[in-house]
C-alpha cells in the first residue's frame, strides 16, 4: 500500500518533531496516565533516568524513584500541574532538577507530559546571593561596630552635645557660656616620681586614678575635658548650662580627694594632688581638622589653672565667684588676698567639706 503525499508529510513532521525533543536540554517523557508507562522519551531524559538493569518495566515510578503517583493523579484528574524537585547522580556530579507533571489531553484520551529541567544555576545563583547577603549583613554588623567604636572614641574627647552637633551638620560652632564651673588638679612632684621610679609603673597608676576621676565626674554631672601629662581638668555648666555647675565641681573635688587619701593608705606610692576652682565665662570649641579635641578657652579656664598652681598639697582652693554659689551647702575657709598674675589681687578660700554629711561612693 502506498503512502498518500499527506501521510508522507505528517510522518516527516512526526520525525522532525521528535528531533527537536531528542535535542532539547530539558528532560520530556509523555506517559500514560492509567499505567503510568513512558510512551516517549528524550535523549535527556533517558540520560538522566535510565532503565535499571535487568528491570523490563518502563514505569515512571521505577524511573523517577521518588516520584509520587498518586499526587499526580490527584492533580490531573484536577486539571492543575504538580511541581517538585529532585536528585540525579552525574559521574561525581548531583544535579538538581526541577520536575513539572502536566496533562495534554485529546478528544479520545489524555497523558502526562513530564518535564525535568536542571536548576544547578539557579541553586548557584541562590547560593551566591545568600552569600552575598551574609557576607553584606557581616559587613554591615561589622561597620556598626567600628562605628560604635569611633563614637566612643570621640566622646571621650568631646561632650555628647558638641559630638552629635558634628555627627548631624559636620562641623561645630564656637561656644560662649558665661557661667560654668571649671576644675584643675595637678599632681605634686610627679615628675621627680618618674625619674626616680618605674615610669611605666606609674603611668599605670595614673591611668588607674585617672579612670576613678572620670566615674566620679560622670557620677555628679560633670565632663571630663582633657588631661595633660598628669594635669586633669573638669567642667560642668556646658554644653548643657545647669544652674548646679557649681556644686557639682565642688562634690567632684571633695571626692577626688577623698579618693586619693583611701588610695594612699593602701598603696605604698603616695599620690598628692592640687586642686583649684574658678566659676566664670568660657569659650568651648572643638580643634583641629583630622585629630579632633574639644577644648575650653577664656579667664575662667585661666583663673582655675591659676589657683591650682595657688593652692596647698591635698587641698581645694576656690575663687569668690565659685564660693558665693555654695557657702551655704559647703565649709569652706577664708585664705585670704593673693596677687594672681594677670587678674590682680583676688580673695581665695579653701574648700573643706560639704555640710551634707560623710561623703558617699
């Protein structure tokens, strides 16, 4: 019997059409769905899939081990696609494969289509970006701390309000106060001491009281502004103005002190301080362009530098303008007129104790 031209030409398309599947780079197999026997696969498919040895059977369960029958009867007796992954063995090589199940149905009858696509790329893809994700989230916890960290570092050097003036615009403005509270202490013959002594001895010993002084500024609310060398200087009534500024100097002196003589009957070393207290106008700027510090300039800084040169070993002298604003919480002893160079003659006072009671860590 001969073939029509009609015939010849649907077989020449059927041969055609199963190159283009036998080509493909996914996996295809058409299956029966009342069996479940592979009618067609691809080159891919069997690549990914072959026959066990020996098995005569061509189910798409013997084929795809973990492949759910009975989920897939559900979904196209539904109408709906079923989707689920799985595993191949590729010489040392998993690939994963993304599996669709459809039903392409006719007049007369209706079978599975069964698509098995690679995924490896996009499991990369995946993976590299949740890489990228942990290493940036890494990056981001890591500069938050370093962050931190210089934040710390800056207020150290500079008080919190002037710090977040040239975090928000960048820069800061120079400050006039006209009443605040300024405290310097220097230490009695530190110099000879490390001469004569272990230097790095007592530098850590310095280090140590230095760090005792700041918990006791914080602690009454004053603001450490520098050290230098073994000088320490203190400040309250700025940034943030308090009508308070004095007494708090002055419950930071008292401390300090009290501080120094619990700590040389303990130690071997004795530490001796000088202590002087000035209330008047400053100015407070931050210096410098790439090395930041926050500094305190004007008579009142002067003055309290001066009386501290004035005053006595282990002993608190206080100018009138600081005495008038806490006599009547403090005891304090007149010393008398002193010529102070460059503010002439001034009436000077030693601050004693605070009639509040015994002072309290």
């Amino acid at each position: 019997m001969t073939l029509s031209e009609t015939e010849l030409e649907s077989q020449r398309r059927v041969h055609m059409y199963q190159k283009v599947a036998q080509s493909l780079s996914v996996g295809v197999a058409v299956v029966e769905t009342d069996s479940w026997e592979i009618d067609f696969e691809n080159a891919k498919f069997f690549k990914w899939f072959p026959p066990a040895a020996g098995d005569d059977s061509n189910s798409i369960a013997t084929r795809i081990e973990d492949f759910p029958v009975e989920r897939a009867a559900k979904r196209i007796e539904a109408g709906r696609p079923l989707m689920f992954e799985t595993e191949v063995k590729d010489s040392a090589r998993t690939i994963p494969l993304s599996v669709s199940v459809t039903a392409v149905t006719d007049e007369d009858s209706t079978v599975a289509l069964v698509e098995c696509t690679d995924v490896s790329k996009e499991r990369e893809a995946t993976y590299m970006l949740e890489s990228y994700s942990k290493l940036a989230e890494r990056n981001a916890k890591e500069l938050e701390a370093e962050k931190e960290r210089v934040e710390r570092l800056l207020l150290n050097v500079m008080p919190r309000a002037v710090f977040e003036e040239l975090k928000d615009l960048g820069t800061t403005t120079p400050q006039r106060f006209e009443s605040v509270t300024v405290l310097m202490l220097d230490f009695v013959g530190f110099t000879d001491m490390t001469i004569s002594q272990d230097p790095s001895t007592l530098l850590s010993e310095l280090n140590d009281i230095f760090s005792a002084f700041d918990q006791i500024t914080d602690t009454f609310g004053a603001e450490r502004i520098k050290t230098i060398g073994d000088a320490y200087m203190a400040v309250s009534g700025i940034p943030e103005q308090t009508p308070d500024h004095a007494h708090n100097v002055a419950k930071v002196a008292l401390r300090m002190r009290r501080y120094l003589e619990r700590r040389n009957a303990a130690h071997p070393q004795q530490w001796t301080a000088r202590i002087g207290i000035h209330t008047g106008p400053v100015i407070g700027s931050l210096v410098g362009i790439t090395k930041y510090v926050y500094d305190l300039f004007g008579p009142g800084v002067n003055l309290a530098s001066r009386l501290e040169s004035l005053s006595e070993p282990m002993h608190i002298t206080i100018s009138r303008e600081t005495y008038d604003l806490i006599k009547d919480d403090f005891d304090c002893s007149e010393r008398g007129d002193f010529e102070v160079k460059g503010f002439g003659t001034r009436d000077l006072f030693y601050l004693d104790s605070e009639r509040a009671g015994t002072i309290r860590f």
